[in-house]
C-alpha cells in the first residue's frame, strides 16, 4: 500500500531491472512518472536523495521481512485483522474507526489467505461484532479493539 508523496517502482530503477508489480487505486489518486534516467541522475547526483532511498530500501526490506514471518507464522486471524489494520492506517491515520471498501481478492492477497478463509474469518470477526460488513465495506467501530486481536 502506497500513500500521498510514497514512491513506486524505484526499486527496479536502482537495480537496473524491470518493474513486473502493478497497482490497484483504493481511492481517487494522480501519479506522477519520472523518467528512468532523469531519476537515475538526480539520485547519483545528490548524497541526501541517495541516502533517502537507501534508507527506504532498508524499511522496505524489513517490513517484507517482517510479513514474510508474519505469514509464515502467525494465525489466519491475526493475519486478516493485521491487513485491515495497515489499510485503516493508509486511509484514516488519525481515526479510531474506519470504513474500508475494497474487494475481498485484495484483502486476502494483503493477509496472505484464500479468499474463502478471508471470507470465514471477516464472518468471525463480524460476529464478535469487531467489525461489520455491508457489501464490500468494512466498518471497523474501533480499530483499538481491533488491534488487541493482534498483541
């Protein structure tokens, strides 16, 4: 998940190497492209953006490291609510409640389940009355408790 002044892709530009992900907009957005070599000369021509993206190319590396033991390790439960959390977090950031509507493929793809696990569990959650659904929105009342789930 990307947010306002985040960067994409720029991996593949330092690297010299193609750029095979792709992106979905959750929400009305612009982006901009910066061509390869105008990046490439700005980046090698000034210490501080190389540092910049240095240090992004670490917390990115740690994040993905940090969700691949998530994946690997933690419940299906704890994997879904983890992935509604990250989302509320890009869409509301200051709010203790959010309402999310996305497809439920890119929820599952985000929390690393089936679809059909993702659907069990949302259903769970609904239940506990942690969330409540209404189509493709995901209310989420208090996202307080919906990070207890998760310690």
């Amino acid at each position: 998940l990307y947010g306002p002044g985040e960067y994409l892709g720029y991996h593949a530009i330092i690297l010299d190497g193609s750029h095979d992900n792709f992106a979905n907009a959750l929400s009305d957005c612009s982006v901009r492209l910066i061509p390869k070599e105008a990046f490439r000369k700005k980046l090698f021509g000034s210490r501080d953006l190389a540092t910049y993206f240095i240090k992004l190319f670490a917390s990115r590396a740690t994040q993905e490291e940090e969700k691949l033991i998530e994946m690997a390790y933690d419940s299906v439960r704890k994997k879904v609510s983890n992935a509604l959390l990250v989302f509320a977090a890009k869409q509301a950031p200051e709010s203790d409640q959010c309402t999310l509507t996305l497809s439920r493929d890119e929820l599952a793809a985000m929390a690393g389940t089936a679809k059909e696990t993702l659907i069990r569990t949302l259903s769970d959650l609904k239940a506990e009355g942690v969330i409540s659904v209404q189509g493709k929105s995901i209310e989420i009342p208090s996202l307080t408790k919906l990070s207890q789930i998760i310690h």
